[in-house]
C-alpha cells in the first residue's frame, strides 16, 4: 500500500491490517563515498526496539491509545557526554518496515538511515547497527526514515542529549516534546494523512501534548537560571514560542549554541519553529517566586503547554543569559563558496518532470521500496519530486558537489505554505532571510515562508544526503531530493 499523500500509510488507522511481506532492498552502491572506514572504538552501546505501547493521550480518565515508541517509553530519552563514540542497534518490533534516523548528528553516511539511498529498509523482527561520533553538544532526536507519516505520526521518536561538561552550570533542565495526535474519542487513531491535509499546509491533529500530557508544571528556584530543552516532533505544525512571566533567551538552535537573544528582541517576541526543529532557552525566574508560562502563540486559542513554578530559591542571583560555549562546526569559506539556489514548488504537470539517473550510476537500477512511496505528488524542488505513485526509480541528485568545498545556498519558497527544510549529515550556517527575521545561526533545519528566500552556507561532506522539507507529509508528497557529495 503506498504511503502518504492521497493514500494512506499501513499505519494510517490504528491495527490497519497484518504485516505486509517485502523483500528488502540490496545495500545499494555508495557511489563516490568509497574510502576506508576510520577505525571506531565504541564507548557506549544502546538498543533501541521500536514497539506498540499504550499512553492515555485523551486524560487520566479517557480511553487508552496504542501508540509507538522505542524501548516502551514515549520520546524515549538518552543522555550522553559529548566525544562518545555510540554503537546503537535499531531493532524493528514493529509490523513494518523501519529505519533509525538520528536527526541533526553528523555523521557517516552510511549509518544515516535512508532506505535505499544509504542502506536497505529493516523488515519486521530485523536489526541495523550504527555507529555515531558523537562530537557536537546539544539537542538532537531520532525518528524513522520511511512511512513517517504513519510512524511518527503514532509517536515513534526518541530524543538524544549530547552533554558538554564546558557548559555554564544552570539551576534546573527541562526537556520539553511538542506534538499533536489525530485521535478519535475513543483513543483509536483517525487518518493520519488526507489529501486536503497533504496538499496545503499539512493535516493537524486536535489532541496537543507536552511529553504525552495536555501541559506540565515544572519546578525551578526562584531568582534561578533554568535550561529548557524544546522539541518540535509534530509531523505538521509550525509553533510560536513564546514565554511570559521571566526573562528569556534564546542560546541554541537545532542544538548548536549561538551568542544570547532576547526572546523580547526577536520578531513578535517569540521564536517561530517548524517540525524537527529544537530551541534551548535559558530562563530566569522571577526572584518573588511568581510563575513562569511557556506557550504556542501561533492562533489566537493560545496553547499553554508548560508552567514553571518556584521551588526553594538560590543563594546567590546571577545575571543572564548564561552562554553555551561557541558551536565548533566546520567553518564555510564564504568568498570561495559556490552558489547554488533551489526552488520550493507545489507541483503540477509544468512545474515537475521526470528525469533518470544515467544508466551506468550504481542507483540507476535501485528502487525504493513501496512503503517509501507516498501516493501522489503535490511537491517539488527545483521542478524535482521525489518518487510517488508507481513511479519507485531513484531520482537524479538534485546537485553535485565536492568533499571539503563551501557552498552558499538559497532557498527561494514560491509557495503559499511556509516549509521547514531539512538537510540531513551537516550543521549548516543560516546567513540571511529576505524578510529579515533570522539571526545568524547554525541549524540543521531552516523554516522557510512564503515568498522568503533563506541563504545557508556549509563545508560539504561526503555521501548521498537528503534534503526535505519536514512537513512529513509534503516529504512524502514529493518534495524531498538529494545532494551527491564526492
């Protein structure tokens, strides 16, 4: 059954029939990306087993639901000190196919969890090893590569902590998962895709939690520095975070820190984030012990998500912002840095053609399996769709590049829907927005609105790495290409 669009993924109704065979794609070619492994000594290994768990979403009192989650917990966390090196085993528990994707890491590609593109779909009860540098602090998360809709959309994802042991020491830390659920009264869930949904911005779900609650009340001292960790893991909705009550700033993005802003100073007072993006904020509590709101500002029906209340005090203030220590990414070189600009477009028979890879590359015979498949196109790059439909070939990249090299890249959205585009395998410096609204940062996923054009700029590495819009549904609806570097 194909997946997303106007179809529905397997996953797309709750028990939606039994496992449905395949046969797994051979391990494709990594074309150019040929070299000798660097050796790697794990210093820590984890097994994460995608499985059905029940959580009472609806209330205390409601109906359960069956959703997915890795090892049992909801947004199952780990925590790690950075310079570790991680051996982790996916093991797929689920009726489907699967992959693990760690989200924002730099890493090898062949551990980036792609199917197809850089590694075969892990059939039901099978298993894939990765092995990840852990070099860079912050806040990242992991999800599945193929059919997210249906299994993210379920709740299939898990938040990784890089800790540095250089960071200023705050009073408390919080971690904070944002996502919204498509759910029947029942607890059952409803279609997690329709193509009205899939076509413009994206198909909302009405249940909104915070860590699989409606809201959460938090402790932190009074006159305290208190470290929120922010997640945005909905499939659909772009949030505005807003906080009331406290002093805050913003001081990582994507986990890459940036020198303190105000949150006060930024556009409307509030940081506006896309699916997969993450915000660290750094929080002073008032010093008379009164509360501390955040929030979703994005409608007028503002959802207040957490509250932070006094418990105790510390002895002695400080004042803020307390800076992370400055993000160690490679550093473009932006006067010998080649341009490249691509196009987001809503796809009709004008805007996307059909083009094959050539006859002698090692993907040119590969297809992606169906269940990476979403149903129908509504979405391009560059007058590019990913493949949908009964249409399985493997794409041309949509640019080659070299290992090493700096590249500028501007993405022009010519659409009336904003999109959060993604490139997977960097940290990419965001250098400009034609509406003036971004601060200089490092990211690995960049909203992008309507009629804006954004300029990042990156040290390309080697592989075959997608870039998508995050939008799990326009991905699956064709807009989604990627870029070989050799």
């Amino acid at each position: 059954m194909n997946n997303g669009g106007a179809g529905f993924s397997r996953r797309a109704f709750l028990g939606a029939g039994a496992a449905i065979g395949g046969l797994a794609l051979l391990a494709p070619t990594r074309a150019g990306v040929a070299r000798a492994a660097a050796p790697f000594e794990p210093t820590r290994e984890v097994t994460l087993t995608a499985g059905e768990m029940e959580l009472k979403l609806l209330g205390p009192d409601k109906p359960a639901t069956r959703i997915l989650a890795y090892d049992g917990n909801p947004f199952q966390t780990l925590r790690m000190p950075r310079g570790t090196r991680l051996k982790a085993t996916f093991v797929n528990g689920i009726d489907e196919g699967s992959t693990l994707h760690f989200h924002g890491v730099r890493m090898p590609n062949e551990y980036d969890g792609v199917p197809t593109l850089t590694q075969p779909l892990v059939q039901p009860g099978s298993r894939f090893v990765h092995l990840l540098p852990l070099d860079d602090p912050g806040t990242f998360f992991f999800h599945p590569h193929c059919d997210e809709t249906g299994q993210a959309g379920m709740g299939l994802a898990g938040v990784l902590i890089v800790e540095d042991t250089r960071d200023p020491a705050f009073d408390a830390e919080h971690v904070l998962c944002l996502k919204d659920w498509r759910l029947a009264p029942d607890g059952s869930f409803l279609p997690l895709t329709e193509p009205e949904g899939a076509s413009k911005a994206g198909t909302f779900g009405a249940t909104r939690t915070v860590n699989g609650a409606a809201a959460v009340e938090l402790k932190a001292p009074a006159a305290g520095h208190v470290r929120l960790r922010i997640l945005n893991i909905d499939s659909t909705r772009i949030m505005d975070i807003g906080v009331e009550g406290g002093e805050a700033w913003l001081i990582a993005v994507d986990g890459h820190a940036l020198a303190p802003v105000r949150l006060d100073d930024l556009p409307d007072g509030i940081w506006r984030m896309g699916p997969a993006q993450r915000i660290d904020l750094d929080i002073r509590m008032p010093a008379d012990g009164s509360p501390v709101t955040l929030g979703d500002y994005r409608a007028a029906d503002i959802y207040r998500f957490a509250t932070l209340t006094a418990e105790g005090r510390v002895g002695k203030p400080r004042k803020g912002p307390l800076a992370l220590p400055k993000a160690e990414l490679p550093k473009p070189e932006m006067k010998r840095a080649a341009r490249l600009s691509f196009t987001l477009q809503q796809a009709t028979g004008q805007a996307v053609k059909e083009i094959a890879l050539p006859a002698d590359d090692p993907l040119a015979k590969a297809l992606i399996d169906s269940l990476c498949v979403g149903a129908t196109t509504y979405w391009g790059i560059q007058s590019e769709s990913w493949p949908t439909g009964a249409n399985r070939n493997v794409p041309p990249p949509l640019a080659r590049m070299t290992t090493g090299n700096s590249y500028r890249v501007e993405i022009k959205n010519e659409t009336r829907f904003p999109h959060p585009v993604h490139l997977h395998g960097h940290a990419f410096e965001v250098l400009s927005s034609s509406l003036d609204r971004l601060p200089r940062h490092f990211a690995d996923t960049v909203l992008v609105q309507p009629g804006e054009a954004v300029e990042i700029a990156f040290v390309a590495a080697p592989g075959d790495w997608v870039f998508h819009c995050h939008i799990l549904e326009h991905m699956e609806t064709g807009m989604m290409g990627w870029f070989r570097i050799v």
